[in-house]
C-alpha cells in the first residue's frame, strides 16, 4: 500500500502540506481535490519519486508498478494501435521481437511460453477494447498517430495508459478530451481495474462515479476521508465554516483580554491579574485555526439585451456538412427562451450543425433562416486562440473591445472572472487555458448577446469557475445552445436536447439520465433504441410515472371480474382485500418516496431562489454560496434516486396487481 507518516512537502519556503498520515490500499479508487495551485500536480510527483519529502515518510510496495497519464506524447511512426500496446512494455518488448523476421526460432519458442505465461495472446483484444471504449473506430486502429488532432492524441495517451499492467494508476484530468460516451465508458472501466487509482478531475460526475474516498489538499494538510467527492466536499466546506466561525469568537475574547490588559498592566493591584491573561492572550493566538484559503472567487454574470424578435433561427430539413452532407434532418426552431443542449459522440457532426447556423460554414440543403437583428455570443475552443491577442494583456483586450469603459470599470469587470491584481495587466502569452477560458467568456459576457452558444466551455474550468459559470447561466434571460461532455453542467441549463445519431438530427423525447442510461444500455446490448432516441422501456416507465397509482380497482370492473371468474361477491371481495393486503408495503413505499421526492422538490427550488441573491456572491459569503453549491449538487441527485425509485415501485405495484 501507499502511506505517508506525518509527511510535510515544501515548494521552496511555501508549505504544500504538513502533518499528512495516509494510507491508500490495493485496489482502492480514490480522487484527490484542491484548488489550483494547491499543490495536487506535486502530489503526484512526489508519489511518483520526482520529489522529495520534506519532513516524514512516504512508503511503497518495491514491486508497485505506478503508471501516471502523461500530456505528452512521443509515439514515433507507431499506428494506434501499436502505440496503445506499448503500453504494457513486457508484452510489447516480446510482440516487436515475434514479428521481427530476424528472431532467432530458440527465442520465439521462450517468447512464446512468456507470452502464455502473461496471457499475452489477449492481450491485443484488451488494446482494441479501450480503444473503441474511447471512441475510435475500428479503421482508427492501424492509422499513424500522428494522423489524429491533438484532442484525439491525448485518448490515445489515455489509452496506452490504461493499457498497462500498474498496481498503481495517477490518472490527472483523464477526461479532458472525451465526449460522455467515452466518460460512461472510462467510469466502467476504471470501477473494474484491480489496481489501485488516484484521479484528478473537475468533472463532479465523474469524480462522484469512480471512487469512495476523496483527498483532500486544503489549507495546508493533506487528509483522506472516506465518501464521495460531493459529500466530503461538503463536509469540508461545513469544517471550514465552523472554523471561521470559532475563530471570531476567539479573537472577540482576545481583543477584551488585550482592552483588559493595557488598562490594568500598569496598576500594582492588578498587574498579577494582567499578566495572567497576557499569557492567556499568547494561549489563544497559538490556538487560532489558519482559514486563509487560495482558492478564487468567482462571480460571473452573463446578461441579455431587452430580447430580439423571436425566433431566433429556423431550419427546416436541413444539412450540414463539409465535402459531403454530415447530417441531415435537421428541424429546429431557436426562440428567445430555448435552453438546448446537442447531444451525440465526438465526431457525430454537432459543432458543424452549431457552425451552419452561424454562417461559418456554407449550408448543403433545406431551408436556414435566422433573425437579422440577433446579436450571437460564441464560445468554442477556437476562440481561446482567435480571440486572444497573446501579446495583449485583459485590460488590454478590454480597451480594444469595449474602449468605452473606463479602467476602473475594466478591473472591477475582470474582477467577477477571477482576474485581479497583476493578472490583469499581465500578457495573455503567459495563461493557463483556464485563465483563457475566462477571459473569453468574460468578452463575451460584457455584449449582452441575446442568445449563448457555448461549445465545450467548461474544458478547462476548474470545478469551482463552473458552478460559477453554471450558476450565471441559469439566471441568463437570454437563449442558450450548449455542446458540453460534463453532465452536471447540461442537466443544470437545458430544458430540451436534440441528439445527432448516424448522420440524423432528431429530438430526443427524455432527459439527460435517459440518454446515458440508452448509452450504457447500447454498449451492453441492451434495449433497442427508436428514432427519437428512447428505449422503449423508457418510454414505458415514463407513462408510468405519468399516471396515478391506483391500488384499488373501480366496483364495476371489480363486479366484472367477479362474474368472469366464477367467484361469489363474498370470495371477490376477500380476494381484492387479499390484493390489498399484499400490496400494502409498496403503496406505504411509495407513499413515503412521493412525500421525500415533494420535499426534495421544494428544497431544491428554495436553493435556486437563494443562488439568484446577488449578496450571496460578496467575497464574505463566498463558503455559504459553496455550501449551497454542494447542497444543490446532493439534492438534484436525491431527486433524481427519489424518481428512478417511483418507478420502480410503480413497476412492482402493477405487475402485484396483473
């Protein structure tokens, strides 16, 4: 196992953490969280062996084979497939020489009984496996890798990752470049490792799905609770809340012993009494808890012109596409109240639809209208390079975009999309992609564009920039298109999705639980899926959930029963209460999960009234607007185990009855 003993890591004279004794066991999938600049990178490197302790023990297994995701890649001339098996470097060492006319026959026979010894002869299968788990075809497999687009690159780096035989997997933001199919996937496959895993990620989601137990880089300690991201970060949030709330205590006593102490020191009568409560006012001080923080405020606001003529685009049969029509069918209507999420794999064709109805790309059938007088704000990762001068500062960027903004408008502007101080004045050349990211939605933010199209901007956000984000978005008037893998994200801001699917675009009749669960079930083989993208079991349990739960059926049909079957009044009425009787659990079952899923309900709305207080975004209030983050988080998926667990009893309740 990985432990730690009163371990202490320095960055030069800055503590990372201190005091940290941990244990991480076979097997165990755990995430580790902080904010950016915490330190998490230099955790990995210090597991690794790159770094060094400060103060303590780190301990590992001699045998540990520890593989960490890298951002780079080098494979040569290798195909994708070659590339991912490389990976595993006992198997792939032995599969070059087996394939090398030139081995002598004596060593292929010892590579062959290696090979069986290693299950070397499944190997591959393992390789083509992840792979098409990533999304690549099966085509993909014998393309050069430098054939694929840097996003695609990094899935094989994924890959190859996934592919090796480690006791130990550092896993940082594995799910940077995947779509959702590919995130379910990775979920699946990353629950079934025997090894053990250590992941950072800002996708909630995922980090919720993978693990039960959650590190914690925070104020300079490093601890391992066990729980899920949500609920430990909620616990953490609470700790940090009481913190700050007894220290305020304490520094009220301590400035009355101060007040106590300069008033008496000099009086002979009570210098004995001063000096003891000056020794107590050094007490108290050592006692105070460190609640600084380095985390970034966020308070992102996006706003919308008084709304144009609705709607705002129209596309009747249309197509889209490049050399050739990528999709078709295309049916849409944009008003000024849409909040629509694209759904679809990476490839399926959605940012070339987003791109048509901007005009970027030339339509290839049917009919596009759109309003003359809308005014677009676009977001897509292209944008971080096209948008951004690398030689201008934010300020810079603002004067040039808006000069009729004073500085101090700017600086306070910027200040809501976490750029203050130096950052702002500093060359966009020397920023993180996040920082990018904020800027550009910042630009964007600042036109009050009646309608948000948004292509994959939570990419490089970190967890807490996009609850700010998502937050802001949910109380934009305007319309709203989104293309986004993070479904914490989607399942807040959109009301209605439209799936991209074999080269067709069609609504999809269901939520963003539905469409992962068809997802799962496709790549099981599970239910068949109809052309609006729901299975029919889907459908079924939403009629269900639809109808009211009726234990006890009308007196004439009873009457009717009664007569078909031959039974007297008398024997009907003790079979109904038998029924009755029978049924009574699941009714009381249900009766209480409608009563929680109400309550839910209502807690719920209550959180979102509260989140649109724009007090609550002060910088003093910035660990109660967290906790109601969180809280939000927990509540929507309790409403979403309270529905799932309706149905279900309504399924149960309706074949007692049958």
């Amino acid at each position: 196992m990985l432990s730690l003993t009163s371990a202490a890591l320095y960055r030069g004279s800055h503590c990372l953490f201190s005091g940290a004794s941990l244990q991480i066991h076979p097997g165990q999938k755990a995430v580790l969280v902080g904010d950016n600049g915490a330190g998490k990178s230099s955790v990995f490197s210090l597991i690794r062996g790159e770094l060094s302790l400060s103060e303590g023990e780190i301990s590992l297994p001699k045998d540990w084979q520890i593989m960490h995701l890298t951002q780079t890649i080098d494979a040569g001339d290798k195909t994708a497939i070659d590339y991912v098996l490389s990976g595993h470097e006992l198997f792939y060492g032995l599969y070059v020489h087996q394939n090398d006319p030139d081995t002598d026959p004596t060593r292929l026979m010892e590579i062959a009984g290696i090979m069986g010894d290693i299950g070397g002869y499944e190997i591959p299968a393992q390789g083509a496996k992840i792979l098409n788990g990533l999304g690549f075809t099966q085509s993909d497999h014998e393309r050069a890798v430098s054939d694929f687009s840097g996003g695609w690159q990094m899935r094989l780096n994924l890959a190859r990752c996934l592919m090796a035989p480690a006791d130990l997997f550092l896993l940082d933001e594995p799910t940077n470049h995947l779509d959702l199919e590919a995130i379910l996937w990775l979920e699946d496959w990353v629950a079934n490792l025997p090894a053990a895993v250590l992941t950072i990620s800002h996708d909630r989601r995922f980090l919720d799905a993978i693990a039960k137990s959650t590190l914690v880089l925070d104020q300079k300690s490093l601890k391992l609770y066990g729980g899920h991201f949500t609920q430990v970060m909620r616990q953490v949030s609470e700790q940090h809340a009481q913190a700050v709330a007894q220290n305020a205590q304490t520094v009220k006593r301590m400035d009355e012993l101060a007040s106590f102490v300069t008033r008496f020191k000099a009086k002979a009568s009570k210098s004995k009494q001063a000096q003891s409560r000056l020794k107590q006012l050094e007490r108290m001080s050592e006692d105070l808890v460190d609640t600084s923080r380095v985390d970034m405020t966020y308070n992102f606001r996006f706003e919308a012109k008084s709304s144009a003529r609705s709607p705002f685009f129209k596309v009747t049969q249309g197509v889209a596409g490049y050399d050739h029509p990528l999709v078709d069918q295309i049916n849409l209507t944009v008003t000024d109240e849409a909040r629509i999420g694209l759904l679809g794999t990476n490839g399926s064709g959605k940012s070339t639809v987003l791109k048509t109805l901007l005009g970027e790309i030339e339509q290839m059938g049917g009919e596009w209208s759109q309003n003359p007088l809308l005014e677009i704000g676009v977001f897509s990762q292209h944008a971080l390079s096209s948008r951004l001068d690398p030689t201008l500062t934010p300020v810079g960027h603002f004067l040039r975009h808006y000069p009729k903004m004073s500085e101090g408008e700017i600086r306070s502007y910027l200040g809501l999309f976490g750029f203050a101080g130096e950052l702002q004045v500093q060359v966009v050349k020397t920023f993180s992609s996040g920082q990018k990211a904020r800027l550009v939605l910042a630009l964007i933010a600042r036109a009050k564009p009646h309608l948000l199209i948004l292509d994959e901007p939570t990419n490089h956000l970190d967890i807490k920039a996009k609850d700010a984000l998502a937050q802001s978005l949910a109380a934009y008037t305007g319309a709203l298109m989104v293309v986004s893998h993070d479904r914490e994200f989607l399942s807040l801001l959109c009301d209605d999705f439209y799936l991209i699917q074999d080269g067709s675009f069609s609504t999809f009749d269901g939520t963003l639980e539905d469409y992962v669960t068809q997802v799962k079930g496709a790549r099981s083989g599970g239910a068949k899926e109809d052309k609006a993208g729901k299975t029919a079991q889907d459908k079924s349990s939403s009629a269900k959930a639809a109808d009211v739960v009726k234990t006890e059926k009308p007196k004439a049909d009873q009457a009717a029963e009664s007569a078909d079957s031959g039974l007297s009044k008398a024997e009907a009425r003790k079979l109904a209460a038998d029924k009755r009787a029978a049924l009574a659990p699941l009714t009381k079952r249900l009766k209480r999960s409608e009563e929680k899923l109400t309550q839910a309900n209502t807690r719920l709305k209550q959180i979102i009234a509260l989140l649109g207080d724009e007090a609550l975004y002060e910088e003093s209030r910035g660990d109660e607007m967290r906790a109601l983050v969180f809280e939000q988080s927990e509540v929507q998926a309790e409403i979403d185990a309270l529905e799932l667990g309706v149905l279900e009893l309504m399924e149960q309740i309706e074949s007692s009855e049958a």
